[in-house]
C-alpha cells in the first residue's frame, strides 16, 4: 500500500494563507508569538515583518505571520503569531542537518530528496518533525534575518546604524522593541506530560518525552539530575551506617567517596555520549551554525560553503586572555578579600562582646551582623558579576551558542566557587574548628536547601491557587481606570485604528481563535532563563557533599531527600509557570562536567587534609609529628589521585558501539547525503511537494 507523504488540504477548508512560494493552505500552528513594544515604529514594524515574509534571496525568512487583534492597545504594542510551511521545515531541517532515524534504524542526516526514507508506516510528512524541532526552525530563520548592504539603519530610527550580516532580530531585543517572543504551549501534551512526570513520585522521569517536548538541554538537565541522585544513594547508605559504627570507619568512607565521585563522573561522560547519539547531537562543532549574536564580516564558509558571518578566532583569544581573564580575576580577589574581611569583623566583633561578657540579645544581633552583611554583599556582587561576565563572553564574539554558554559558565562558576567555598575552607583549615564546619554544612545542605525548595514548590502552588483571582481584581481596576477617561479611551481607540491602517496587508487571526488567548495568558507567565541557575544549584550541593564528606557524612542522606523534591518542584515549575523553553540541541553539559571534575579533583586533596588534622584519627597516633601527618597526607592524595587517573583511562568516553556508528556514518553516508544535497536533484523534489 502505497504512503501519502504530503499533506492534502481538503476542499473548501477556512482560512487560507498565502505561503512563501504562492500557494494557499490553511494556516498552520503558531510556533512562535512575538509581541513589540508600545512605541515601537510601526513603519519600523511594516519593514520588519516584510523581513519575515520576504523571499529569502532579498534578505528574508519566508516564514508564514498572522497578528492578534489588539486587546490592550493602551499599554502592549502589536503581537504576531509565526508558523512555517511543510516545504519550508523541511528546507531548513536539512540546512540544520536535522538527523532523523529512517527506516533502516539508523540515525542520519534528514536529506529532503530522500524524505520517504524517513516515514515508517502510518507516519505523514507533516508528523516528521516534532513541534520542538518546528519551533527550533522558526526561531532560527527569525534570528537569522540579517541586514543586506542597502539596510543602513532601522527605518525611523536613523540612530541606529546597521552593518551587513547583522541580526536584525538581535537589534530590535538589544533596544527594547521586542518585549516577548516565546512559543506557545500544547495543551494536550502538556498535561500528558505532567502526569507522568511532577504527579508520580515513584516512577522513572519520562525522559523521552520532556526531550520531544522542552528539547535536548532541559532533558539532559532532568537526566543529569536523576543520575546524580542515583550515584548519591551509596555515600548516603554509608553515612548512615556511620552514625551507628565507630569514628574510626571515617578514613573507609573518606576514601570511598573520592573514588566513587571519580566513577560517577567518569561513568555519565559515558551515559552522555550514548545519549548524544541516540539524539543526533554526537556530531556538534564549532563548525556548527553561528548564534545571530555572532559578529563578523559576510562572506563563504570554506568549510560548509554557506554564507556566514567570519570572525578570526585569533581575535576572540587576543580579548580572552588579555582583557576577559585578568578582569575576572580581579574580580575573584576581590571576592576573597571581602570574604576575609567579614571573617576578621566576625572575630574581633565575638571577642569584643566575650570580653564585655555580653550574652543578650542585642548582642547576638551585633554578632551576627558581619555574617549577614556579608550575605548581601556576596548577592549583590553575584548579581552585578553575572552582567559582566555576560557582557564580556557576548564582547570575545564566540562563534557557536555551545562556546559561548562554555566561555560564560567557566567565568561564573569561578565566581560562586569562591563565594560558596572558601569560607568553609577557611574554617577547616585557618580556624580548624571541625564542629563549626560541621554546623555550617547542615545549615547549608538543610535550612537553604529547604528554603529553595518552598521557593520552588509551595510557593508555585500558592501562586495556582490565588494568583487567577488576584489577576482578575487587578484587571477589574485597570478597566475601571481605563474606562473612566475618556481621553485614555480616545488615544487606545487611535492607536488601534493606526495599526489597523499600517497593516491591513498582514492578516488577522479570528476573534474565535483560541491561539489569541492562550498568547495572552501565557505572555504572563516568567520566562525560563535556562538551566544555568539549576546546574549551579546542584554544583554548590556537590561541593558541600563531597568536598568536605570525612567532616559531614550526613550530607549526602540531604542531598538525596532534597533533589527528589527538587526534579518534581523544577518539572512543575517548567509545566505550570513559565513560558514553553525554546528547544536546544546539546550534546553534554558543557563546562559544567569540567566544573564537576574540578571539585572532584579537589575533593581528593579536602578529604585528606580534612584527615590529617583530625583530632579523632590523630588520638590514634599521639606520638607521631606534624611532619609525619604531612608526609602521609601527601602519599595517600598522590595514590588517590593515580587511582583517578587510572579510572579517567580505564572507561572509555563513548561506548564501542556507538564510537563505530558514528565512524560509519562520517566515513561513508555523509559523502552520498552531500551528493545529494545537490540543488538540481533537489528542486524538482520541492516542486512536487507544492503541488501536492
């Protein structure tokens, strides 16, 4: 039985579009809601939107746009809805080189004259694609709109200057005319979803499904979550035994959780690759497509052959290393000396009010105020460095999205690393206060973990439950305002009547349409900046477990009990609170499995010192010298650290398997995909398809 690969438009069906090649067919989903500013130009706005809808050898993206009526002119500027056509998708998944699976089972590169390699039975050419991956190419033919010679500046700003190749996306985001661009929810999968995921507490993740529906970056993110509660199980069961086995079983459990972190991370690089594999993403370069903030002069990819803004890579290390690098450790001393400052003020402050034998409550107050301004400054330097690291990684011009999120994480985790530790390394190795150290810790792995926690989960909650009610109070005040001046009403009703005359050629979607109110609603909900603040969250988590495990064995029992509550508090804050993601193809965590290692490393040395000057195992030998204890704290961390390295080696990165197809598909089928990438083999191919 012969397959329908095209999609068949049944007569007579309403409404009807006008595609990038000049066919009709009913308007697809809205893959992505774009809402200007109030004061946007709207001539600015024509010009944009022609952009959009423009052929692509003039400059365009040749994506399908509809607008919402204005329902709030006063206060919010235009919004429209973007979707593509089955040919368009098609096009530029194999301009992504989108892999699919075909019908072999193997996982290649989408090659559009071979489409029907590709639909296993039952499957239609309009199903081939997720709704992620149709979101993904929207997203990417909007960013990469770029301004043409002619385009000297934006069309009523003549401020603003425009340089060839430039995102034009990009600007309009840069000076505010964009306040909004999100895709929009589905629904139906949403709650499909939600069920199997924050609404099960015993079940696996269904991983699969969050990877179709938020992309590759929000459920490598799950993944890495699940697998590192998973490892934490052992050094939990073991810190357990602790409280009920002597003291002296602290050099057993020491050693052991150094060498399993070291397995752990070791074995994920493995469970990464496998993944990276099954998902398409194996193959990621920097030969990879540039972000649209990428800058640089237009011309031909010696590599791809494509038209691509070129940057000398010379350049971007010139600024990192001579501008980016000193600038950021300077920022680190000056973080380490606010920390040593705070410790100093703490000390003189507790020996002032021990020596006037202040024991009330002001004076425990007076105490701890070094602490607490301590803790304000660190969030405001927090705050202000994640600008400016942002601001520096943007300034080197990295090519690649994935070198740019590398670049950026490696300067903040610097940042929090002194922030987050090295007051705890100062207690245990300057001030040896072991019992402090052990307090310090529970506070941290307890009391905050907990406090994020409600911050994620009942407070979400809360805000389910009353924030409808109080949205509609707040809207009732605002109509009432509104409609009580009429001055207010005349400026709304004029404002509306400009648009409607400005863009009478762009169609409006039916006052019915449900796409206009879910727009509306979900343009209030926050917007997921992505996963850096939850990989932080667990990398602070790591580096009080494990970093100082031989002091707190307690902690990964925490730990555990936290990230269950944390993987369904973060699922339900991603399914009921914030805007659908934009999907993103990634292939491992990036420097954040060197951040991990980092710590890992470092644990090694912590756990040992942490051993060397504790009272417990010293008792066991009174007689031997502070030499001695230095001698054996240097031999036993180079043996851990050679048995590390042994395990680095011993497990390969990619399993056999999947190191031998990925080899076949390089060797080989890349070669006869690219024959057939050919544009004279191509086009009748698309032709058929606009017929259909």
């Amino acid at each position: 039985m012969k397959r329908v690969l095209f999609f068949q438009i049944p007569p007579g069906q309403e409404p009807m579009y006008e595609d990038h090649r000049g066919y009709d067919y009913p308007f697809p989903p809205s893959y992505l809601v774009v809402r200007f500013a109030r004061h946007f130009d709207l001539k600015c706005l024509i010009w944009f939107i022609n952009k959009i809808r423009g052929k692509r050898k003039n400059g365009g993206a040749e994506l399908l746009v509809r607008r919402q009526p204005l329902t709030d002119s006063l206060t919010k500027g235009v919004t429209i809805h973007l979707s593509a056509s089955t040919s368009k998708v098609l096009e530029v998944a194999e301009e992504l080189e989108m892999r699919k699976q075909d019908n072999t089972g193997l996982l290649r590169e989408f090659v559009l004259t071979q489409t029907d390699c590709f639909l296993p039975e039952g499957l239609t050419v309009e199903d081939l694609f997720t709704t992620a991956e149709k979101q993904t190419i929207v997203k990417h033919e909007l960013e990469n709109i770029r301004a043409v010679t002619k385009d000297d500046y934006l069309p009523g700003y003549p401020m603003i200057k425009l340089y060839p190749g430039q995102s034009i996306f990009q600007v309009l985001v840069r000076y505010g005319f964009i306040e909004r661009c999100y895709p929009l929810h589905d629904p139906d999968a949403l709650k499909k979803l939600g069920h199997k995921w924050y609404l099960t507490l015993y079940k696996n993740q269904p991983y699969e499904d969050i990877r179709l529906y938020f992309g590759e970056n929000v459920a490598l993110y799950f993944i890495f979550l699940g697998y590192y509660t998973t490892a934490l199980i052992p050094p939990m069961v073991l810190g357990l035994l602790e409280l009920l086995i002597p003291q002296t079983t602290t050099v057993f459990f020491c050693v052991f959780n150094v060498l399993w972190v070291t397995l752990f991370l070791e074995l994920w690089k493995r469970k990464s690759s496998e993944l990276a594999y099954q998902w398409g993403t194996i193959g990621m370069t920097s030969l990879d497509e540039p972000r649209p903030e990428f800058r640089g002069k237009m011309g031909v990819d010696e590599v791809t052959g494509r038209y691509q803004p070129k940057y000398p890579r010379w350049k971007t290390n010139v600024k990192m290393y001579c501008v980016s690098l000193p600038i950021v450790i300077l920022c680190l001393v000056f973080a380490f000396c606010i920390m040593l400052i705070s410790f100093m003020c703490e000390t003189l402050v507790i020996e002032n009010r021990k020596a006037a034998g202040d024991d009330s409550l002001t004076g425990r107050i007076i105490i701890a105020l070094p602490s607490i301004t301590y803790a304000g400054l660190v969030y405001v330097m927090n705050l202000y460095y994640k600008k400016l690291a942002t601001f520096l990684t943007d300034w080197e011009n990295h090519r690649t999205q994935s070198q740019f999120d590398r670049h950026r994480v490696t300067k903040l985790v610097l940042f929090e690393f002194i922030n987050n530790f090295m007051s705890m390394f100062y207690i245990a190795f300057v001030i040896q206060d072991m019992e402090m150290l052990k307090s310090q810790l529970a506070t941290m792995l307890i009391i905050l973990q907990g406090f994020n926690n409600i911050q994620e989960a009942l407070l979400p909650l809360f805000i389910r439950c009353y924030g409808k009610k109080i949205s509609k109070f707040f809207k009732s005040q605002r109509f009432f305002k509104s409609s009580s001046s009429s001055c207010t009403y005349d400026n709304n009703d004029s404002f509306s009547k400009e648009v409607g005359k400005m863009l009478q050629d762009v169609l409006i979607l039916e006052e019915d349409d449900p796409r206009i109110e879910q727009a509306i609603s979900e343009a209030r909900l926050e917007t997921y900046e992505g996963t850096y603040d939850d990989y932080l969250e667990m990398f602070v988590q790591f580096g009080y477990v494990f970093l100082f495990s031989s002091v707190y064995p307690m902690a990964a029992f925490w730990a555990v009990a936290n990230n269950v509550l944390e993987i369904r508090g973060d699922a339900f804050k991603l399914c009921k609170l914030c805007q659908r993601t934009m999907p993103r193809k990634v292939k491992d965590i990036g420097a954040w499995q060197r951040a991990f290692e980092w710590v890992g490393a470092m644990s090694i040395m912590t756990n040992c010192g942490l051993m060397c000057i504790s009272p417990q195992l010293r008792s066991l030998a009174p007689e031997m010298g502070a030499v001695e204890w230095i001698l054996i704290f240097v031999f036993v961390e180079h043996v851990l650290l050679v048995i590390r390295q042994l395990l680095h080696d011993a497990i390969s990165e990619k399993p056999e398997w999947a190191g031998t197809a990925w080899n076949y598909l390089e060797s080989g089928i890349r070669l006869l995909m690219e024959w057939e990438k050919l544009p004279d083999l191509k086009m009748p191919y698309l032709k058929r398809l606009d017929h259909c």
